[in-house]
C-alpha cells in the first residue's frame, strides 16, 4: 500500500512540475507578444486579453490591473465549473503575467505592421498554449464560452466566434478600422498558434476500418505500416448486401496524417470494398503511437 502510495505521490508531483514548467513558460511568451508587439503599438487581441487591452486604450488604466481584474470573473466561473486546482493554477497564470507586464521593459523588435500583427499574434497564442497545456488559462474566454455551451444552443466554438465579432466591431468604432483590422490578423496568427502548441507538430488521425477481410487487413497495417491495430467484435447491421445480424470484425489504428494515404493504400490492396472512416484526433497517450521498426 505504502510503494502505491509513493508511486502516485512520484506522478503527481512529476505532473504538477511539468505543468509549473509550463505555465511559467506560457506567461513568459505571452508577455513579449505583449510588451515587445502589441502593446507598443496599439494592436488589439481577441477574447478576454483583446477587451484588457481596449480598455487600456479608452481608460490609459495600466494593463497589468485590466488583466487581473477582466479575467478574475471568469476564474470565479472556472472554480465552480471545472475546479479549485484549475483555478489556483489559471490565478497564479495571470499574476505572474500581470507582474512581467507591469515590470518588464522590452524594446519595440519592428515597425512594420504586418510584422508586429503576425509574431506579436505568434508569441501570444504561444503562451496561451502553454498556459493551457499547463492546466490554466490566462484568456478566460473558453471558461465562459463552456459555461454559456451547457446553457444555450450555442457551441464553444460559436460563442468564442460571436465574442470576437463583437469585439473587433466595437474595436473598429472606438479605435478606427485599420487598427482592428491589424488586430484581426494578430488574432488570427494567436489562434492558429494555440492549435499548434496544443495539438502538436503531429496531427494523429483515427481510423475505423469494417471489412469481411478485417485479420488480413490488420496483418497488413502491423507488417508494413508498423502501427498497432485494434480489433472489435461487432454485429452487422444493413450493408451494401443488405445483409444483418453476421458476425465481424471493426479495425482501430491511429496514424500521423502524413501516413493516411499509405494506410488506405494497403487497405485498398486487400479489400478495395472496405467502409473506411477517419476522424481527427487531439492528443494521443499510451499505448503503440510511435511506429515500430519494421523488419
């Protein structure tokens, strides 16, 4: 009982330093998409981080102050939505964010506009992404849009959309066009950026593969592909045949998306009729992901 209890103390504390690393590195790219970018020369972002910094233009409130307090509601909503641990750590986040705002002095990198829209966007999204890989968030935004999904109609991904419109139109009437529309574009580069920090270099594909040749196809994918291969049992409902109630077999492999069309390839060798279905996957953990050397 005693080395399970270590083992677990061992990875919790392992997970909450890597989420530490995480998020101190998170508040330190975000603070020079900040300070090194945008803030010197009036751009705004989306979500919670875009209504601080217009708030900084109409009110000259010092930003460190706006960041706290804009985004303290929805820390608020995180504790009773998600939990204390989160929102302790999304508390923490934006602190240390609003100090390095606040202390920090950075030299203004470029003048060119287009420049400061695309890496200002580049190092913001990057420390969001971080932040979030961390277990927090220092861009309440997502909290509320979640609380919001579970009330109305409305997606997570509708909400944050509508927020945006809504921000960048006012932005065009408080601050002029051409600083929201650069403003747009900072956080377009922000957005793909926490795409691309949270999901990885890597976007992993799920494959459901139904075929009456389902042991040879999954002999094929291990000898040639090298990737692991699940196999469910399942019950036909009506097919091409219009066939009910046989016995099969439904596949499951995930592969990069690079190695998708090889898949099909040696799928297509085997059973040319095969119903083939292939979603994206976020993030992958455990068992056989990286390929295994062929022989």
């Amino acid at each position: 009982m005693n080395k399970l209890r270590r083992t677990i103390d061992n990875i919790l504390i392992k997970r909450h330093l890597k989420d530490a690393i995480f998020i101190i590195l998170g508040v330190a790219m975000a603070s020079i998409g900040l300070k090194g970018f945008i803030l010197p020369n009036n751009f705004l972002d989306g979500g919670a981080m875009g209504v601080s910094l217009l708030l900084e233009m109409l009110t000259k409130i010092e930003l460190s102050y706006l960041i706290i307090l804009v985004n303290l509601p929805f820390i608020i909503i995180g504790a009773k939505q998600i939990s204390i641990e989160f929102a302790i750590k999304s508390l923490f986040a934006i602190l240390v964010l609003a100090i390095l705002v606040y202390f920090v002095t950075l030299p203004d990198i470029t003048s060119d506009k287009l420049l400061i829209s695309i890496f200002g966007g580049f190092f913001l999204g990057a420390g969001i992404g971080l932040t979030i890989r961390g277990g927090a968030v220092i861009d309440g935004t997502e909290v509320l849009a979640i609380t919001v999904s579970r009330k109305s109609s409305l997606t997570v991904g509708d909400f944050i959309a509508v927020f945006n419109i809504l921000l960048f139109c006012s932005a065009i009437f408080l601050v002029g066009i051409e600083t929201a529309m650069y403003s747009m574009l900072t956080y377009f580069s922000a957005s793909k950026t926490v795409d691309f920090v949270i999901n990885g270099i890597e976007e992993y594909i799920g494959v459901i593969i139904v075929s009456e040749k389902a042991e040879e196809i999954k002999h094929h994918i291990t000898k040639n592909l090298g990737r692991g291969v699940t196999g469910f049992k399942s019950d036909k409902g009506f097919g091409s045949r219009g066939e009910f109630g046989e016995e099969g077999k439904v596949l499951f492999c995930v592969v990069t998306r690079l190695e998708v069309s090889k898949l099909l390839l040696e799928i297509e060798k085997i059973d040319e009729t095969a119903f083939v279905v292939q979603h994206a996957i976020k993030d992958t953990k455990g068992g056989m992901i990286k390929k295994r050397p062929l022989h």
